[in-house]
C-alpha cells in the first residue's frame, strides 16, 4: 500500500475528455489495490495562455515537480497553427516543461492488440506480433537550438546539437531496456550527411561493447521510415534523436492500429510524464468519441515507471484488452464490420474499462 500524489495536466481540446478518463482508471486502482492517490490540477497550453498568458505558468511548474508523477493530456489550438508569426504558442508550454524537468527519455511503445490488426491500413499479415519500443531523445537537437531569422527575415535558420552526455543517457536507458526484450537495439541517425548524427553513431558504437549481450544495428532514417512499414517485426528497441523520433513515431503509430491507442512515457531527471501520443484533436473535440485508451495506457505506464506498480499496471492493461475482445470500439478503431451498437464514446468505452479492472 502506498501513497502517492499525482498531478492532472489535462491541457486543450481531447486532452480535457480523455485525461479524465485517465484519471478514473487511477482511481478504480487505487481503491481496487488499497493505494492513496492524492491528485492536484494544473494548467498547460492554450488553456495556460488563456487564463494566465503563459502556456506553463511557474504554478503549474511548482505543481509538476511536488507531484510523484504527471497524467498529461495534449497542447496545441488551430488557431495558431495557420500563424506562424505568433510569439506565444501552445507547444512551447509542452517544450518548456520537457527541459525544465530534465525529461530527456520519451518512451514510445508500439504494440498492437490482436484485436485491432484490421484497424490499421497496413496488411495484417504483415503487422502480427510487431512489438516496437521508441526511444526518442525529448531536450535536444534542432527542437532546443538556436533559431532565427537574417537577411531581413528572409532566411532562417535551426541549429541541431548534440553533446556525448546527452546522446550517451539516452542510448544507455535503450540498452538497458533491451536487455529486458528481445535483446536487439537499432540506432537511427543521419550519418551519411549529418554531423550531430555522426557523433550519435561513435558514442553508440563506443558503449556497445559494455552490452555485449545486445545486437546493434545501425540504420538511416530514410531507410527506417520504408522498412517500419515494410516489416516491422525486424524492430525492437529502437534510439534516435529527437525530430526523427517525432517524425518516425506518428508513423509507427499506424502499426498499432490508431494514433488513439499509443501512450508514451517521458523520463529523465525528475518527476516522469505520462500522456496519449495523438494532440488536442479539436476537430473532434466536444463531441465525447475521442478514444482515451491512449489516455487509460499511459495512466498503465505511470504506474509501472513511477510507481514500479508492475500489478497494477498489467491490471489495467489487461481491462483494455478484455473490452476490445469484447467488440467495443471507439470511432477511429471501429471498422465496417463493427455493429453500430458497439461504437462506443469517450466515457462509455471508459466505463466498460472500469468495470474491468
Ligand atoms: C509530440 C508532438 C510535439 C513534438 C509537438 C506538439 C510540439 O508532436 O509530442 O510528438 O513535436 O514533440
Ligand atoms: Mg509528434
């Protein structure tokens, strides 16, 4: 039994229908398995900007770090995507937070369901068994380097970097997960043209010979990008840098069925962040049919990371399962043999998750 506090950081659009979902799943555990979980709120985002103009007021940063782990929802708003001169945006509260908690580690899982091969557009055949683990690095590369404008604003420029220490923790948390795996890890850079990448390929291959148990291989992103789709069952652990790790996850994502199903696991220095891999959605926003299993699966992986609640988490795994082999769908997993009866909304789905627990 254990007491922990946990902080809900629900954000904009979907973020709000499923990180409360999320929530509930927490709570059913915590009764379930005799734990205490306190919970605060906090704002992030568009939300963020709304109230306080800030998109990660410092109370919500004083709240992230006096809480034991973080349910996070998703950022982002439309009006700002079609703007590109406005100073203050929703993603820089998402980006602030990941360099201000040292969260240098996002682990992406993609894992399909059985049940949920003929959701995706990939063949079946193809898909069976894929179980892929991501490791994107979240506080460097050309997301946090020097950017701007010269020549009157007429050229721009991003600088990428990389130093040995940040490419050697985040290589060394991939190998340690892969020796609990199957043992393989792929390295994806851009050495051929890229210099940071260059770097990245000599401090893995320097480490490697410290887990000789591990299998390395070293591959481009271009070549990674047709292969994922290709065969996705040569993949295990997979490390790479940060924009590659945004760009090949959403990619890797159509491999679990549904952007909605993928939860992900941001670890690093201090308190870990757990939230869906799908954004603030607000085409759909409002309506109750966004998916929050990507939301109730991150809720799993706080457990296990955070808490090293290895029961508990599987539990609520496990609830996810029975409800999809059950035949409830949400909309996006749903497909033109599913009975319109068991196309389920944001809360029904979560309610038949609940009881499962
Ligand atoms: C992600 C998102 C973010 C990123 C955006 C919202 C800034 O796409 O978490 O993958 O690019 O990292
Ligand atoms: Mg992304």
């Amino acid at each position: 039994m254990a007491t922990k506090h946990i902080l809900i950081v629900p954000g904009d659009g979907i973020g709000q229908e499923v990180t409360a979902v999320g929530k509930k799943v927490l709570d059913k555990i915590a009764a379930r398995f005799g734990h205490t979980f306190t919970y605060d709120e906090a704002l992030v985002g568009h939300a963020a900007i709304e109230a306080t103009g800030n998109p990660l007021p410092d109370e919500t940063l004083t709240k992230m770090r006096a809480s034991d782990a973080i349910l996070f929802g998703a950022v982002g708003h439309p009006k700002y995507d079609n703007d590109p001169s406005a100073k203050v945006r929703p993603e820089q509260g998402l980006l602030k937070m990941r360099k201000e908690l040292g969260l240098y580690a996002n682990l992406r899982p993609i894992k399909l369901f059985d049940e949920l091969l003929d959701a995706s557009s990939i063949k079946p055949e193809i898909l069976k068994g894929a179980d892929i683990l991501f490791f994107r690095e979240l506080t460097g590369d050309i997301y946090f380097g020097d950017k701007g404008r010269k020549n009157n604003g007429d050229t721009a420029f991003d600088i990428a970097e990389y130093s040995r220490f940040e490419v050697e923790r985040i290589a060394r948390k991939a190998f340690e997960a892969a020796r609990t795996r199957r043992k393989k890890l792929c390295s994806v850079d851009k050495a051929n043209v890229i210099e940071t990448s260059r770097l990245w390929r000599e401090v893995i291959q320097k480490i490697a010979p410290e887990y000789p148990d591990i299998e390395v291989e070293h591959q481009f992103v271009d070549a990674t990008a047709m292969l994922l789709i290709k065969d996705p069952r040569r993949f295990d652990v997979v490390v790479t840098a940060n924009l590659f790790g945004d760009i090949l996850t959403d990619e890797a994502s159509q491999i679990a069925g549904s952007m909605g199903m993928l939860a992900s696991a941001s670890i690093g220095d201090g308190t870990g962040v757990y939230e869906p891999i799908h954004g603030s959605a607000h085409d759909i926003t409002g309506k109750g049919v966004a998916n929050p299993l990507a939301s109730i699966l991150s809720a799993a992986l706080l457990l296990d990371i955070s808490f090293g609640m290895k029961a508990e988490s599987d539990a609520v795994i496990h609830a996810v399962d029975q409800v999809l082999k059950a035949g409830f769908r949400t909309r996006d997993i749903a497909n033109a043999q599913t009975p319109a009866d068991m196309i389920k909304g944001t809360d029904a789905i979560g309610e038949e998750v609940l009881n499962r627990i």
